[in-house]
C-alpha cells in the first residue's frame, strides 16, 4: 500500500500536467503566439525578423485558414517592403488557403492588383493540400509500437523467468511501464537523426540543460529530504551495547592520534576549516551592451588566497565505552568560530577594508570537545589479542557520516533547507522546460533579439 | 520542426534517466543481496564448525550427566534439522535454539565436577566458547548486512523492482521469546 500511494500520486500529477499543457495548447495556440509576436516585431522596426517570425508561425499553424491569415500578413509585409515578387507568391499562396467566399481573398486580390507589373513568374504550384508539420505523424507511430512491444516483452520476461515472482503482476506491470516508456521516449530523438531532421537550435540545447538539471536538483533534494530523516529518525546508541550498523553516538572526542593546527593563529583542533582572503583591486574588462563596446573598469573585491578543510581520527568516549572515529568521508559541523583580520584576533571583521588586508574565517571543534556522531558502528579483531576494538566509519549503504558539535538541530535544517532550495530550483527548471515548448522559438528569438 | 527537435531531446533525457534509474536499483539490489549471502556463508561456516564438536561433547557429557539426556537428544535432533534445513529461517530458529541449550551445557561444569574434572570436557568447553563469540560477531555483520538489503526492498522507488524480481525478505537472528522475558529476582 505504502508504494501504490506515490505511484498514483505520480500518475495523477502527470495527468494533470498534460491536461493542464493540452488546455494552454488550446486557449493560446502556439502558431498565435508566434502570429502576435511578429506584431510587436514588426513594430519595433526589426522587418526581417518579423517575417522569420511569420514563418515559423506558418510551419506551425494547424489548418488552411491560420495558414491564409499568416500568408496574408507577409504579403502585406512584403508589399510594404517593395519586395513585389515575395509579396505576389505569398498574395497567392493566401488565395489558394483561404475558404471561399472569405474577406481575406477580397483583400489578397486587392493587394495584387495594387502591386506594380512585374516580368512574369515562374508558376507557383498550387497548395490546396498543406502537408501536416513533420516530425509528429511521422514519430509517434513508431514509438507507440516500440513502447508496446517493450512492454509485454518485458512483462513477459519477467513473468515467466525462472524463480521470478509470478504473483507480483501489479509492480511488474509499474516496472514495465517504467523501463519500455524510458526507452520509448529515447527513440524519437534517434530516429530524427536517423532521418537528419534534427534541427537542434538554442531551444533545444536550453530545454535539455533544464530538463537534465531539474532531474539532478529534484534526485538530490529527496536524497537530502531522505538523510534529514535517517539522521532525525536514529536513536542514540551507548556504545557499550552498540551493535554492527547506522548509529547515532555522543562523547567526547579525545584526540588519540594527535590534533592538527590551524594556518592562522594556531589553534589545535580534531577538525579545521579555514578560508583567507585578502581584499584586492583588479581592473577587468567587460561588454557594455549600450554602445556596444568592451570597456575597462576598477573593481575591490576579496579573493581567495587560501582554503582548507581537514579533521584527524579521534576516540569517542561516552562513558560506556570508547571507539575510534575513522572521519575519512564524514561530514564535520563545527560550532567553534575564530576570525582573523591581518592575522590578529578579533571578535568581527570592519566594515571597510584597505587593499591589501587579509581576513581568516577559522571554523574548529577543539580537543575533548562533546560530539556527536552518526556512522556506521564496527567491531574490529586485534590482532594477537582477544579483544576487539570499536570503530565507527563511514556508511557506504546510507552514504552518510556526520560528526557535530552543538545543536543536532543544526544538521536538520541544514539538510532540510538544501532539500528545500533544490526542490524549488528543480520545479522553477521544470517550468522552464514547459515554458520553451509551449513557446517555440523563444530562446532562439531573445539571442537574436540581444 | 524546432518544437519537435526540442521534445525530442527533452523525452530522450527524461527516457534515458527512467532506464538509467531501473537498471541502477536493479544492480544495487544484486549487490545487496550478494553482501547478505556473504555474511551468511561466514556465518554458516562457523556454525557448522560448532556442529562438528557436538558429537564429541555429546559423548563426553553423556557419561555424567545422566539427567540431562533430554537435552543431549534435543540437541541431536537440532543438529538433524540445521544441517538438513532448506529453509534459512527454519535454519536460524534451530541455531538459536542449540545456542541456548549448548550454553547450558557449558555451565554443567559447574553442577557436575567428575565432568569439571575432564580435561576433554575442558577442552571442548573452551573451544565451544570461542566458536560462540565468532559466531556472536559474525551474526552482527549478517544482521547489518540482511536489515540493508531488507530496508533498501522496501524503501520507494527500489519497491517496484524489488517487489518484481526475485528478492524476498532475509530472516535476522533475534532473541528467542524466553530469552525476552525479564529474568525474576528474589532477596
């Protein structure tokens, strides 16, 4: 039950999101879309692009009488223009799309015989029949075959497979879905190259980046969602009755095989992380859109001059008994600040800096200070011994190790705000790929445009 | 055309990451369930170290504990069972049940001391002690291993490939119900 609730919760999401783009598809049509922004082209004086907007608003438009409405606007266009011969097979090619009877063919014969006497064409074929937009008659068919013939093989495979379970048809029937619908989706992409009608343009390129990082931002946010509850959800463990796994300790950290020392101000500590700056004038170049020339300009910034980040084996002691920490992948939230500024000690930094001066953020937890731990608990052989020696180490199946000092609640929000950030990046991504194919051509125009 | 160049690419990386998905929990699964069978084969091979002394203890004891021959034949009986079992949970319930009974062997030392006396007895007494700590450590890492490859079953997405492919449960070695119960204290 507990699977069938986010599967259908998927599904209905899913169906709502086509009905919701097949609705938007309706009320404002794509080829419309393109037909109105050719307007606020050709107002803006950008003549040639207004017609190549026109253009794609052509390939677009669904039936004969979209396709007059366009041809006429570019006659016009064209006649405006003194471009007559364009002007005259676009006046024509109205004629031929327009339903008889209807005021567009009054206008179109008006706006030939107002053109001027030009040396006689070559014949324009007729277009009583427009064929389809290619690319979509052509492609689903096949993908639709392909997903079917993906389905049942595979629902086959596994229901006759030997020791495979036969009785879980339900998930079988979700996984078919899943694995013959991922590489139907991957087939009309092979098959457009096959036939090299891909015209991959800035759209194209755009919309995958978005659509590969919203995938890569929402997969994180619910593996950090997921942590965030593996880390809450974890019992604090003595370590006397400690068994081998995921557990959550707290003790104090003794550093047994010595402490390392900060660059700056030395301080000892079983974890350092320290950063320096130092404030600097740099003159840079840069694209001033305006006049439409590189420029040079004096900038004051704080760079980098130094980073590092380390932290050293320790032993945790919890009273009840003593492991030794292996931080080798762990995650470190120290609750211990100092800053430097020209290598002194001070309690903030100033608000105005010379060129020149240096500031040092050092983050530490000191020797013996009370941590607590989450990671995978293990009992080790002595060897020539009959003892056995705790450790704790980094858990390769939740991927996880962390090592706090302070508030635990520091470490869910932590995860739980990046889960946050990256969910909303990964669906504002999600809108943005909805965006660009509900307005082809968007991008495409905003480059030219700039 | 660019609209549907567009949504070409765009379903071909949602495609790719769907298929990428299945065939990575399909592998994750593999390589769980083959972690869990490699604790257990450590485990087994301890276990079945532990059953080849029971005849020798069998015979030592049988001279002098007379009253305890129930659960000599109980013990037989288990051995019958774990080493003919089919079933691995069938298998850790009767291995459990001769940890306990062969714990009560190891303290007949102290009831009986012609046997306390037996430097045979001694010998295997000690050497039954070490088997159960390895087999005590050993179980832990078994258990770890098993709890992984049964959490990692049920949590979603992996539920859809767990649920179609052969993976079932992995039974854990738990504490016997009586060895539950709070043990009753009386000044």
């Amino acid at each position: 039950m507990r699977a069938i609730l986010p599967i259908a919760l998927l599904v209905t999401t899913l169906c709502a999101a086509t009905i919701w783009a097949q609705q938007s598809a309706r009320t404002s049509p794509a080829w419309k879309q393109q037909f109105l922004r050719a307007r606020q082209v050709w107002d803006k004086g950008e003549t040639d692009r207004a017609l190549a907007v026109l253009e794609k608003a052509y390939a677009l438009a669904p039936d004969n009488l979209a396709r007059a409405q366009i041809a006429f606007r570019y006659a016009d266009w064209s006649h405006q223009l003194g471009r007559y011969t364009t002007a005259r097979r676009w006046y024509e090619r109205c004629l031929a799309l327009a339903p008889p009877g209807s005021d567009l063919i009054r206008r179109a014969r008006e706006g030939l015989h107002s053109l001027p006497v030009a040396p006689p064409q070559p014949a324009i074929p007729p277009f009583t029949t427009v064929p389809p937009p290619a690319g979509k008659a052509n492609l689903l068919t096949p993908t639709a075959t392909a997903f079917l013939v993906l389905l049942f093989g595979l629902l086959l495979t596994l229901q006759w497979a030997s020791d495979w379970k036969r009785e879980a048809f339900f998930a079988q029937v979700i996984l078919s879905i899943l694995f013959a619908g991922g590489i139907a989706m991957m087939l009309p992409l092979g098959m457009l190259l096959a036939t090299q009608q891909l015209y991959p343009q800035p759209d194209s390129w755009i919309a995958g980046v978005l659509t590969l990082g919203s995938i890569a931002c929402i997969a994180f946010a619910a593996r950090s969602w997921q942590q965030g509850q593996l880390l809450r959800n974890t019992p604090l463990t003595r370590l006397r009755s400690a068994s081998h796994g995921f557990l959550k300790a707290r003790g104090i950290a003794e550093p047994a095989f010595g402490v390392i020392t900060s660059q700056v101000g030395d301080i000892p500590g079983i974890y350092i992380s320290e950063l320096s700056e130092r404030y600097v004038r740099r003159t840079e170049q840069y694209y001033d859109s305006q006049s439409k020339r590189w420029k040079t300009r004096t900038v004051y910034r704080w760079e980098t001059i130094y980073s590092s980040a380390q932290g050293v084996d320790f032993v945790l002691d919890d009273g009840t008994g003593k492991a030794v920490v292996e931080v080798n992948g762990a995650e470190f939230y120290p609750d211990h600040l100092a800053l430097f500024y020209n290598y002194r000690p001070v309690r903030s930094f100033p608000w105005f800096a010379s060129v020149g001066d240096v500031r040092t953020r050092v983050h530490f937890i000191p020797p013996n200070a009370t941590v607590t731990v989450w990671a995978r608990y293990y009992e080790h052989d002595l060897p020539g011994t009959t003892r056995d020696e705790m450790r704790l180490q980094y858990d390769r199946f939740h991927k996880c190790m962390v090592v706090l000092e302070g508030q635990e609640s520091k470490v869910y929000t932590t995860r739980t705000g990046a889960g946050l950030a990256l969910a909303i990046i990964g669906l504002v991504m999600l809108l943005g790929v909805m965006f660009i194919l509900l307005n082809p051509g968007v991008v495409t125009d905003y480059i030219e445009g700039y | 055309m660019a609209t549907v160049s567009t949504l070409a690419i765009v379903l071909f990386i949602i495609g790719g990451v769907l298929v990428i998905w299945v065939i990575a929990a399909y592998n994750n699964l593999v390589n769980l369930r083959g972690q869990a069978q490699r604790a257990w084969a450590n485990v087994d091979v301890v276990l079945k170290q532990r059953w080849d002394l029971i005849p020798n203890l069998v015979e030592t004891v049988k001279g002098y504990a007379q009253h305890e021959k129930q659960v000599l034949e109980r013990i037989a009986e288990l051995r019958a069972v774990a080493l003919g079992a089919q079933d691995r949970k069938e298998r850790i319930q009767a291995e459990q049940e001769a940890t306990r009974l062969l714990g009560n062997i190891i303290v007949w030392g102290e009831q009986y001391p012609e046997l306390k006396a037996n430097e045979n007895f001694l010998h295997l007494q000690r050497t039954l002690a070490d088997l159960e700590e390895q087999i005590a450590d050993r179980r832990e890492l078994y258990n770890e291993a098993a709890t992984n490859y049964n959490v990692y079953q049920k949590t979603f997405p992996a539920v859809l490939v767990a649920q179609s492919v052969w993976a079932e449960e992995m039974p854990l070695f738990e504490a016997a119900p009586q060895e539950r119960e709070v043990p009753k204290v009386q000044f």
